[in-house]
C-alpha cells in the first residue's frame, strides 16, 4: 500500500459517521489489505488538531495490516458540540470511545493511541475501560494518576507549579473564544499553533502566557501545513456555528468535573496492567518530557521512547514517531505486524 501521507478526500480511506450514546462522531476509517485485520487501532486527536492531525501515520498503520479508525472528536468539524459541559468529560468521553469500538470489534478490544487532549484522554479510557484496551500509546502527553484534594489550576501556578499550564487559564476563558471567529482568524489561529512566525520572529504561542492574538495577523506561513492542508482545517472548522472554537475550547473546562468524576478511581492504587507506550517529544513546550517522570509506578509493562522535535511531532518528527510505535506494536502483537508486511 502507498504510504504516503492522507491528503484532503483521500481515497485509501471511508469517510464515514456514526450515532454515539446520542452524540454525531465524523471519522475515517482505513481496511488493510490483510483480511482478518492484525488489529483495530483508534487514534485521538488533541487541540487544535483534527482527525487530519494522524494523517503521516494512518497509511503506515494500515500497510502493517492493522484497521485505524480516526474520529473527529466532541466539539470538532461535524462531530456534535453538545450543549452539557459534562459530555466533554474524560469519563463521558472515555464511555464514547467504547461505544464507539464495538461497532468495529464487539467484545474485542483495540488499540488505542492519542495526541495532546487525546493523549489525556487514551489514559483515561484506559483507566474506566481496562477491558476494552490491548495496548495504549501516547505522543506527548503524559499520565498523571488520578488525585484528591482538589487543587485549582490558579493556586497550583501561583505556588510556581504547571507553570507550562498557564495558557490553559486563558484557554478556558472568553477571550480566544470570543477573539477567533470566522474564516480569516480562525485561519490566522491555526496558522499560528502550528508555528507560524512573523517578520521579527513574533509567535503566536507561549506556554507560559498563551495566545499572543496581537501577533496573529502578522505571521507568515508555517512550515507544518501546505496550503492545502491549512484549507482543510479552516473549512473543517467552519462546519461548527460561531464561535467556532467553542467545542474545543471546552476540553480546557472540565478540570474540575474530571477531578469529582475521578474520586472513587483516587481512594484505591491505580495501575494499567496492559502495554504502555509514551514518546515525549523534546521540545515540546507545553507537555514537557520532564512531566513524565514517575509514570513507571502506574504501568509496569511502560515502553519509553522520545523524538527530537516540537509538540508536532506527528507531522515534524512523523517517520520517528512511526517507527517507535511499529516496533513497539510488532512486541505487543509477537511479531504479527511482521507477517503482514
């Protein structure tokens, strides 16, 4: 099979929608030749990505016989935006992804990879679905058990902790919400997380601040996307009624939903006996290799890996990031991904 990256309306792969615990999920999904499948992979997507954000890996995880299903998660493209906050909780979301795999392997299970909010959100599936869950990987971010008491977000920053998480404060709020509506910002935004910068080196992003939304219009192209592909984005997000950031906006608001839904999980020793994978990217600014440290306590069967690149490291550091996952898998599966090549 061709290898290649997925373009915009790539044929290799079915553009498909499903009905999810009441909800509207867009995804794609892509047969390998090998017929059984050596295994179903699903892979989330995190902010301000899309389904679109797997591309580099898709090809190359179906050319190893494995199904891959990508959705578009709750807020994104034409996947629902539902009105309840709590829809947008780890642990609704994580009953989602359930649902969402017995159409594909009934009481089977998957294998399940994540990016940025799908990162957080793998590990959580992981934690109130063990049963569904063959092997787990995570680009980027990191697992953190879960915990009581409650600390907010503010008081753990002005005590110098998660200062990396200070974007977060303003992520949750009105501000980019209400800043990036319609096609030109929502296309100056996108530009400028995937890196753009401007004639004297302006960014849009810092983690330890946020957007910087005065440096928007200023930001020439970034490398990480074509034009075709910054396009597809901009149009994916205009299917959402304004403001067209809402929905994923709210994947930043359920912290404190989370911690409540997550006490009974914080009173009993937390472990996620089946394979563990994380690849810390090391200069990612937002989700630094050092916040893995500990991770071993909570998974001991953990595969450690980490790639010379940016948050980005499915498109920058794309062909690493695949090989450490292959090899990865061909260990899980006994060698199976070997047999379908």
């Amino acid at each position: 099979m061709d290898t290649s990256k997925l373009i915009p309306n790539d044929p290799r792969v079915k553009y498909e929608s499903a009905q999810i615990r009441g909800k509207t999920y867009k995804y794609i999904v892509g047969e390998p030749q090998t017929n059984p499948p050596v295994d179903t992979i699903f892979l989330i997507h995190g902010f301000p990505d899309m389904g679109f954000g797997w591309r580099y890996q898709v090809p190359y995880f179906i050319s190893l016989g494995f199904r891959v299903v990508v959705p578009d998660m709750l807020g994104y493209g034409g996947t629902d935006t539902p009105e309840d906050l709590n829809a947008f909780s780890f642990k609704s979301l994580s009953a989602d992804i359930k649902e969402f795999a017995r159409k594909f392997v009934g009481d089977g299970q998957i294998i399940l990879g994540g990016h940025d909010w799908g990162g957080a959100l793998v590990w959580r599936v992981a934690l109130w679905h063990p049963e569904l869950i063959k092997a787990v990987f995570s680009i980027c971010t990191p697992f953190n058990a879960p915990t009581k008491p409650w600390i907010a977000l503010e008081d753990m920053i002005a005590a110098g902790k998660l200062t990396n998480f200070t974007y977060q404060l303003q992520f949750k709020g009105p501000e980019v919400e209400n800043t990036i509506q319609g096609e030109e910002k929502v296309r100056q935004f996108l530009n400028g997380m995937w890196g753009g910068f401007g004639p004297d080196r302006e960014i849009a992003f810092v983690a330890e601040k946020g957007v910087l939304l005065d440096n928007l219009p200023k930001l020439r192209r970034c490398a990480l996307l074509s034009d075709e592909e910054l396009d597809y984005y901009v149009r994916q997000y205009m299917l959402q009624k304004a403001p067209q950031l809402h929905g994923p906006l709210n994947w930043y608001r359920t912290r404190k939903i989370n911690w409540e839904d997550e006490l009974p999980l914080a009173d009993k020793p937390v472990t996620l006996e089946m394979p563990t994978l994380f690849i810390a990217a090391s200069r990612d600014t937002a989700l630094p290799p050092s916040m893995s440290v500990g991770m071993e306590k909570y998974m001991p069967r953990l595969t450690r890996g980490e790639v010379a690149g940016s948050h980005w490291a499915l498109t920058g550091a794309s062909e690493d990031v695949n090989g450490q996952v292959a090899k990865w898998l061909e260990g899980v599966l006994n060698g199976a991904t070997k047999s379908a090549l």
